[in-house]
C-alpha cells in the first residue's frame, strides 16, 4: 500500500515437525498472541510454510514528538531564496490571476445591487468568490517578496 509502513514477523514452520505430527504454533512463545492466517493466505496454503507473529512496539512521549517533527520546515527554509527568474514568473502568474479576480468581484459587486441577502445567498451557491482569491493573492505576493528580500539582503550581508 502507499504511503503505509507494514511490519510482519513471521516464523517458519519446519517441515520434520509436520511430518512427526507435532504443531508447531503449540510450541512457541508466544502462545495465545498468534495472529490467524488470513483467507489468502490460506487459499494459497501459505500456512503450510510459516506462520504470522505479533509485533508490538512502544514509543515515549520524546521519541514520538521527534518522529512528529522529522518532516516539519526547518528555520533555514525562511533562508533559502529562488531564482530570480523563477520568482519573476511567479509574481506575474499571482498578479495576473489577481488581474482576473478583481474584475470577477467588480462583476459581482455590479450584480448585487438591487438584491436582497436571501437573493444573494442564493444566486452565489457554489460560485468561486473572488474576493477571498484576491485576499489570498495579495498575502501570498506579499509574504513571497519580503522573504526573498530579507533572504538577498541576509545573504549579501553574510556571505
């Protein structure tokens, strides 16, 4: 499966064992902590072979807080700045989907004249709104622009 750790313990079965009669699952350890071979595998006779075990594992507070941070930003993300070109482009692609957006919401400040709040609520049901895209357009623009400012002015000041 993606994106699923799956850890299995598994014991083999030794084939003397069967042939003497003797169960081998009676003679582990791990006795009334088996896991029950599942239906593939036991249309496929895998049972024969080797058996499942349970696998138990504990973790602390610490170790769980650190796996929980392993694939968190760092402080050295808000360091790191694009190409020039790259960031040129995509300031022209945020100001040019802002472009449309603004005309989008003059649109529809337009059409809500005249109109009664159930109308309204009403009429825009499933429509994109365009002002919060232009809110979310102008805080990406700007926060995008003082990190790359701050990372160049750090980096000629350090390095």
């Amino acid at each position: 499966m993606k994106g699923k750790v799956v850890i299995d313990c598994f014991r083999l079965i030794n084939p003397q064992l069967m042939m003497l009669g003797q169960e081998p699952r009676q003679t582990t350890s791990n006795v009334g902590h088996l896991k029950k071979p599942s239906i593939q595998a036991l249309i496929h006779g895998l049972n024969r072979h080797y058996y499942s075990m349970v696998i138990d594992y504990r973790k602390n507070e610490l170790e769980e807080q650190m796996l929980t941070n392993l694939y968190k930003k760092t402080w050295v993300a808000g360091l790191i700045t694009l190409d020039f070109a790259c960031h040129t482009l995509a300031n022209h692609e945020i100001i040019a989907n802002m472009a449309r957006h603004s005309e989008n919401y003059n649109l529809r400040v337009r059409d809500e004249e005249g109109r009664t709040v159930e109308e309204l609520l009403v009429a825009n049901v499933g429509k994109v709104d365009p002002k919060r895209h232009l809110e979310q357009g102008v805080d990406e623009v700007m926060a995008a622009n003082i990190m790359q400012v701050l990372g160049i002015m750090l980096k000629t000041l350090v390095f």
